[in-house]
C-alpha cells in the first residue's frame, strides 16, 4: 500500500523545501523531488500546505485520577482530540499511589490504555513512594521502555518528595541513565501561604495565583539543578512557567549540564488575569505553576528560541467546569489542577510563526523532532525521513479558525483558549501511514495505537 502526498512544502527542523513524500505501509519511504514519483495507491494532494511530521506531546494527564475524581479524557477521547490537533504522539503519565509499586503502576496504565489509543502512546512514571522496591522497579521500568520518572517539589502529602528522596531516585537515574523530569515549586512555602490566604477569607480562584509567586518557582528549579548536579542525573523541568525558572536553566545550559525544560502553550498565551476573571471564572485556568503576569511570556518565547526551552508539551489535564472545578467553590484549594490543550498545541505554536516569534522550523523542532530525541523515539518519530513511522501533518498555514468549546473534540465542557482567532488548520494527519484525520472528518479507530518503548534521552552529554 503506497501513499504519495504531493505538491506541498515539507517542514523539519532544519527547515522547509518542495518535496513529495511517499509511504509505503506504516513507514515513510522517500522524500523525493517533486513529481519524481508518479504513481501510488493513495495520493493526497498537498499543493500550498506544509508537510510535517507528527506533533509528539511528552506532557499528557489521561484518565488521571484526582481527589474522587478523574481527568475528563480517556485514553479514546485524548488521543482522537490530539489527532484532531495534529499530535500522533503522546507520553501520558502513569501515576504511582503511594503503597504502590511502579510495575504494577506500568501495569495498571496498560490496561487503562491498550486497545483505546487512536494514536501512538508511551508512559512516564510518576514517583511518589520512593523506597528500596521502587528503586529497584525503576531498572526494571526503563528495560520495559519508560525512561523517565516524574517527582514532585509541590503537593506535600500527596505527591511530594523531600530533597532526601529526589536525591536517592536521582542516583537510580544517573546508574540507569534515566531521566528525573521535576515538578518545580516549592510546595512546603505554598501550603503556608494557601494556609493563610484561606484564614483571611481569601477563597477565590485567583489566590490560587498569588498563593504560588514565581520566587518559589525559580528557588525549586534552582534546588532541583543542584541535586541533579550533585548526583550526575539528567533533569528535565516540566511545565516552566516563570522568569526566575528560565534564568536558572539558561545558566545550568550555559554551564554544560545535562538539564532541559518544557514550556506550555497555556504560559505562552494566559496570564494570571485569566485567574482574576468574574464569578467563579477563573477555575478554568487553575493549574499548577499558575498562571503568571503578563511579562514572563516574552521571556519564554525567547526560551524557546534560544533553545533553553526546548519542548513545548500541553499539560493536558483537563476537569470539567461543572461538577469538577465546581469542587472549589468557595476554597480555591479545592479546584481540581489542570487545563485542557491537547488538541490546540500546533495550532497555537503555529501562532507564534505567524507572529514572528519562532521559526517554521523552530516549531517543527520544539513540538516533535526534539521530545522524539528527549524522549528516545528518534528517528522512528519526530523526523520524516525514510524508515521512520509515516506519521504526517498536512497543515493548512493560510486557513483561519476560532477556537471554542463547541467545536473542539476534548471531552471537557469549556476552552481555556474559548474565540482565540488562528491562522492554519490541520487538514490532514496521518498515523503510521494511515490517515485519521482528513476534510472528511475522523476515520481513525481506537485501538490503532500502540506503546512506544522508548529508549534513554539522546542529548546526554
Ligand atoms: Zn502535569
């Protein structure tokens, strides 16, 4: 079964130029001159579109259980929205309870997804229960393709490490060569703060905000380089929102040391007003580092551009406004962490293209070439190129669309980007070759995923 996609521009991360990509089966076969091949089963005409390889988001919350609840999307709808969205990849976090072993976590997160996923999918491990077996089970872990382990700075008595723990699963991760991504705020002064802000009767939505300030971003992330560098572990800092944070991994790069950071659309586009908004609004936009003022978002485009951040994931964790956020009336504490934005992260890094502020390349690279190599998958994802998976965009740079709720495929009841007006379009994706999204509509089928076992990081110096 061959597929030739003709006529368009076809994007890496080292930039764009004419060419036609034929897939054979599930693999990308060729990229070749235009009109060179003239023949194929399939061919999809992508004459004033770009041709990209699938967007990869290492940062999704599937199923996630939370306080009785759990997040909105399942393995189905998640994947099939961030088809939608362009994204053929996700590395959803699989979350050890506390009691809990990791393989048994891995386990649990197999079933949950096996046989659901309408895109390819692999795992990372959250840590919250570090003692001998876990240290052990993370050997075990990356021999099973998850290589990389989530600890938390935050969530005392839930998620929370000390420094003592993150020390310990750092060394495991230095002997194994894994991966320790780091939730980093510093989550014993936040709970003082949320503590006080709530005695004075300060319940709404925005204290969330100011009960989080970006000092305590910026001292946990510095915390967390150091331990890394006392231990040789690779660090990788999820979610960074905040100024303070990205001057503290700008000087770690500047210094050589195997540290990365990923950014979120939500802290590129939202501000802490989003918080401030009227009523019981702001629920929407709580997630964890908040959203910050306005300013910081100059500071991590220029992240992004010079490579400082690296990655732009979602966070997707979404929670329905009613019943869900609603949990938090009148105790911000309570509101349910996480934003919905699987669906929009191509769309609105293609944004910033639009803008000026990165490159076409630049997005190529920071929404899929680079979490492939992060994440070991490259070259298999994040490139086309012949023998990789023929999972292809086909992206409409000219089209316009206004995102909302009532259009979006998230099984979550608002947008956190509700009327944003974009430039570009996903027209068409295909996964290991064949095609899920198209002018159509979906004809993707859950189940059409498999795990990914990934290899170690490939930036390790
Ligand atoms: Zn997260």
């Amino acid at each position: 079964m061959r597929t030739l996609i003709t006529g368009g521009t076809v994007l890496s991360a080292t930039g764009a130029s004419a060419a036609d990509v034929l897939v054979e089966d599930e693999k990308v076969a060729a990229i070749v001159s235009p009109g060179f091949v003239e023949t194929a089963d399939t061919v999809l005409d992508a004459s004033g579109k770009y041709v990209l390889p699938g967007g990869i988001d290492a940062h999704t919350h599937l199923e996630m259980p939370f306080g009785g609840t759990q997040s909105a999307d399942t393995f189905a709808t998640g994947t099939e929205a961030a088809a939608w969205g362009g994204t053929t990849t996700i590395i959803d976090f699989a979350v050890q309870a506390k009691g809990t072993t990791l393989t048994a976590t891995m386990d649990r997160w197999h079933e949950k997804a096996d046989g659901n996923c309408a895109v390819d999918y692999g795992f990372h491990l959250i840590v919250s229960d570090v003692n001998d077996t876990t240290l052990k089970d993370m050997e075990t872990c990356v021999d099973r393709g998850v290589s990389s382990f989530k600890m938390f700075m935050a969530y005392p008595g839930v998620f929370y490490s000390t420094d003592g723990e993150i020390l310990r699963a750092m060394r495991k991760a230095a002997d194994t060569g894994s991966t320790i991504m780091m939730h980093a705020e510093n989550g014993i002064a936040i709970d003082e703060l949320v503590a006080q802000a709530l005695a004075e009767g300060r319940t709404d939505p925005l204290q969330h905000g100011l009960t989080r300030p970006p000092a305590l971003e910026g001292e946990a992330t510095s915390r967390a380089i150091a331990l890394a560098q006392v231990t040789g572990a690779p660090l990788y800092i999820v979610h960074l929102s905040a100024a303070e944070a990205l001057t503290a991994v700008a000087a770690a790069r500047d210094d050589g040391r195997n540290v990365f950071a990923e950014t979120c659309p939500q802290y590129l586009y939202l501000s802490i007003a989003d918080l401030a908004r009227p009523g019981f609004e702001g629920a929407k936009y709580v997630a964890s580092p908040p959203l910050r003022e306005k300013h910081h978002q100059a500071d991590l485009w220029r992240g992004l551009r010079t490579n400082d951040l690296s990655v732009v994931s979602t966070d997707h964790c979404p929670f329905c406004f009613k019943e869900q956020k609603e949990l938090g009336r009148g105790d911000f504490s309570r509101i349910p962490n996480g934003i919905p934005g699987v669906e929009h992260r191509m769309d609105l890094l293609h944004q910033g293209v639009v803008a000026g502020e990165i490159s076409l390349a630049r997005w190529v690279e920071a929404c899929s070439t680079t979490p492939a190599r992060m994440f070991g998958l490259y070259p298999r994802k994040g490139v086309l190129a012949p023998g990789a998976d023929a999972d292809i965009v086909i992206y409409d740079p000219t089209a316009r669309q206004t995102l909302s709720a009532r259009t979006h495929h998230m099984n979550v009841d608002y947008s956190a980007y509700e009327g944003f007006e974009i430039m570009g379009k996903v027209e068409t994706v295909l996964s290991r070759g064949k095609v899920v999204v198209s002018p159509s509509g979906f004809g993707g089928t859950s189940g059409h995923g498999r795990f990914l076992a990934r290899d170690l990081c490939q930036y390790l110096n």
